[in-house]
C-alpha cells in the first residue's frame, strides 16, 4: 500500500500547526499576566501574522509558508496588533512574543507499507517545519515512532515488525531522491526480535545549513546560485546520459569502454559546465566554489532524471 499526501498540503498543514502553537502560547502569556483578559484563540492568530507581516489571520492561512520578520520589525507590528485588541501591557508581550520559536511540526510526505509474512514494514517520510533543533526534531520522531508501534489491523502481523522514518527539511530535499535528510529512526525486524531499542540519527550541520540566512556571493543572490546548482547537477546527469548512450556500459563492459564512458562524460560535462559559468560571468574558481557551497549547505539536488537547466538549452 502506498498513500502519497499532495506535497504543497503536506507543507500547509505543517506551517499552519506552528501558527496555532503560537497563538495558544499567547493566550496562555496573556492569562497568566492577565487573568480575566477576554484574548480569544481566533484574536492571537490575528495576532500571530502580525509576527509574518501580514494583517491578519485569513491571510496567513492563505500564505502559510510566509517568512518571519526579523525581530526588529516584528516587535512594533506585533505590540500594533496587541494594543487594536485592547491587549495590557502590549509593549512587554510584544518583546516577548518575537523570541518565542516556531516549535517543530511534521506532516506526512510518503508512507509506503509491506506486509508479508516474514515482515510488515513500514517508510515513512515525514516534512519538518519550524525552528529546527537536533532536540525538537529527535522529540517529534520518538513520537511518531511510538504512534506507528501502536498501529494494527495488518494481515501478517498484529504490529509493524519494520519502522523507517526519514525527516526532510523542505519539500524539494525530498523530491531529490538524494537522501538529504535531517534525522531519521529506524528498527528492523531482527532488532525487534533481539529486544533492541530503535536507532536515531540526527544531522546537525545539516540542520543548521538549511536554517542559514540566505546571502549574497560573487555578485549573485543565494537564489541565483541555487539555480546555477541545480543546472549542474542536471548538465551532470545529461553527461552521464550522453556517455551511456555513446559508449554503453549495460552490455559487453571492457575496461576500455568504461574508460571511454568516463572520459566521454567529463568532456562533456566540462563543456557544459564553462557554458553554464560564463552565462553568469563566473571565473572557474567561482563556478567551483558555488558548488562547493551548494554541497557544505545541503541544497537540494536535482532528481537524476532532471536535464534540463534553466541556463543552457
């Protein structure tokens, strides 16, 4: 059986649990500073896309995957929002809302289960949005590793004996198909049997990457120099394709076909890559080092079938 979630819902649904988070934490601030305010959880969402620099709730439902305002910005158009709510002590709640992080929520990207008689198993991709912290995205997999425990009404076994579960920090991380995960949870059917505990994996520089304040290099946007590394990964597959088309490795391989394939592929890819650089006036070593980023920072990559680039036709 497999159940696919659409992914811009997936990412919705994620976003917007986040939101309410943060709205029943300021009715809660509110309560406790106030005890008798009238603040209602549908006023602190007004107030919570104050924190997006949107005028209301509707529409950050609407524009779910809005960025926060810096804090600086933030703090003013939130004590505005408190204070047209008639909000006590707007300025206060207002310095203190702005620090409060978007906790760690996650929606199902792909679920894919087997059930035999040897296993039923389950792999399940999971999307994380929020303030990201190894903590936060440990806490979040521990609790959907006991859900999916929990689970029965399958045919061979009264509960899954296999549990996969990866952590993705964007939608594009996952529709790569490159393994770019942030943390995942796993306990095969022989652990199961041996009475092991399941084994987490949380990848912090990865996690801290993605949550790098986007910049400017070499005279380009981090938006640009995403584009130009997604179109060398898809000139390196268009390489790598060119070469398996000219010197074929799935039939009689001889060390010399292999040799030609590779050679075949780097010329190619080398042709393709200067192309790409000067389109953007880029040196060698810029063109390089862009890559290099790309790598370091965990960008998304291309799918392997993607060769078609944005730059070059």
């Amino acid at each position: 059986m497999t159940v696919f979630a659409t992914l811009s819902a997936a990412h919705t649904a994620a976003h917007t649990a986040g939101h309410k988070f943060l709205a029943k934490r300021l009715v809660q601030e509110v309560r406790t500073c106030v005890p008798a305010s009238p603040l209602s959880h549908v006023q602190a969402l007004h107030i919570v896309a104050a924190l997006y620099g949107l005028p209301n709730w509707q529409t950050l439902e609407a524009r779910p995957t809005q960025p926060r305002l810096a804090e600086l910005a933030a703090q003013p158009a939130v004590q505005a929002a408190l204070e047209a709510r008639n909000v006590p002590d707007a300025r206060r709640l207002s310095m203190h809302l702005i620090t409060v992080k978007t906790p760690v929520t996650a929606s199902v990207l792909n679920e894919e289960i087997s059930d035999g008689s040897l296993k039923t198993q389950i792999e399940l991709a999971l999307l994380l949005t929020g303030h990201l912290t190894p903590e936060g995205i440990h806490t979040v997999l521990e609790e959907e590793f006991h859900r999916q425990t929990q689970r029965t009404g399958f045919r061979f076994h009264s509960r899954l004996t296999s549990i996969y579960i990866w952590a993705f920090a964007s939608e594009a991380h996952y529709a790569s198909g490159a393994g770019q995960i942030i943390g995942m949870v796993n306990r095969s059917s022989a652990d199961l049997q041996e009475g092991k505990a399941p084994e987490f994996s949380i990848y912090s520089d990865r996690i801290d990457a993605f949550q790098t304040p986007a910049n400017t290099s070499f005279g380009l946007s981090e938006s640009t120099r995403r584009t130009i590394f997604l179109d060398h990964c898809r000139v390196t597959n268009r390489a790598r394709l060119a070469a398996d088309q000219r010197y074929p490795t799935d039939q009689k391989v001889t060390r010399e076909v292999i040799r030609s394939n590779q050679e075949y592929k780097h010329k190619r890819l080398m042709e393709w890559d200067h192309q790409i650089a000067e389109k953007h006036g880029l040196s060698e070593t810029n063109y390089h080092d862009i890559i290099v980023e790309a790598m370091v920072r965990d960008w998304p990559m291309a799918t392997l079938s993607d060769t078609q680039t944005q730059t070059i036709p």
